[in-house]
C-alpha cells in the first residue's frame, strides 16, 4: 500500500512539475519592449596594473631561481634558504601588488617544479643544468641591472 502512496506522489509532483501546452506557448510569444533601465553610476575601477618593460626578464630570473633552489637542494642534501631568502627580497622589492606578488611566486615554483618532475637524484645532467642556470640567473641579473637600474 505505501509503493503505490509513493507512486502516485511522485506522479502527482511530476504533472505539477511539468508546464502546460498553454504555458509554453506564452512563453514563446515576445516579451513587450520596455525601456532600458537608466544607467546606475558604476563604482571606479582599481586601475590596471601597468606591465613593467622589464616583467618578462623579472619572471624568468624568478623561474630560475626556483629552478636553482630546487637543484642546490638536491645535489647539496640540504634545504638552504639562500634562493628563498632571495626570491623573498625579490618579492618585497617588485611586488607592488597582489597580482604581482603571484605572478613571481608562481615563476618560482614553476622553475622548482620543472626540475623536481625530470630529477630524483643529483646526476651529472643535473649539475650541468646547476651550472648552466646560475650562467643565465648572473645573466638576467646583469641585464636587468644594466637597462633598468637597481
């Protein structure tokens, strides 16, 4: 006896559910134009932030610090601090906003994760990649020195 109560409940919500013939044809008919609503003053905007010429050369020197932190680490045994510590002082120093401050984490653990999913072990592919990184990171500092100061 409480199957078929059941069944006829859910019937009876479904019938109910569901819109008449009639309904859906009023709902194809247009609607009346109305008047555009008047137009509310938006509050301002923050404004953009403004790329810097050098942010390209900035997020690379932080993607390589990421990458040399990990490779320090893992040829030397220990975690130093000396790229965190780093990119820390970098973050402080260039991260005028919260957009920025994500955009220089996120190279730096781009660079960390890069090597941590290719190396398990310090190998001699590993150290020349150490060796080859610092050359780009003195690289990119230089240049970013030179034509921007700092």
């Amino acid at each position: 006896m409480t199957l078929k109560r059941i069944g006829l409940v859910l019937v009876a919500t479904l019938a109910l559910a569901l819109p008449s013939a009639a309904q859906q044809r009023r709902a194809t008919r247009p609607a009346p134009q109305a008047e555009p609503p008047k137009e509310q003053p938006q509050p301002a905007a923050p404004e953009p932030e403004i790329d810097l010429p050098y942010e390209p050369e900035l997020l690379k020197l932080s993607e390589v610090m990421g990458s040399l932190a990990f490779l320090r680490e893992l040829c030397t045994g220990s975690a130093e601090p000396l790229w965190r510590e780093r990119m820390a002082a970098l973050i402080d120093s260039e991260g005028r906003s919260a957009a920025r401050k994500a955009r220089l984490a996120g190279a730096w653990n781009r660079g960390f994760r890069a090597y941590a999913l290719v190396y398990r072990s310090c190998t001699p592919s590993a150290r020349e990649a150490l060796v080859r990184l610092a050359r780009e990171g003195d690289t990119l500092a230089a240049t970013l020195a030179g034509r921007f100061g700092g």
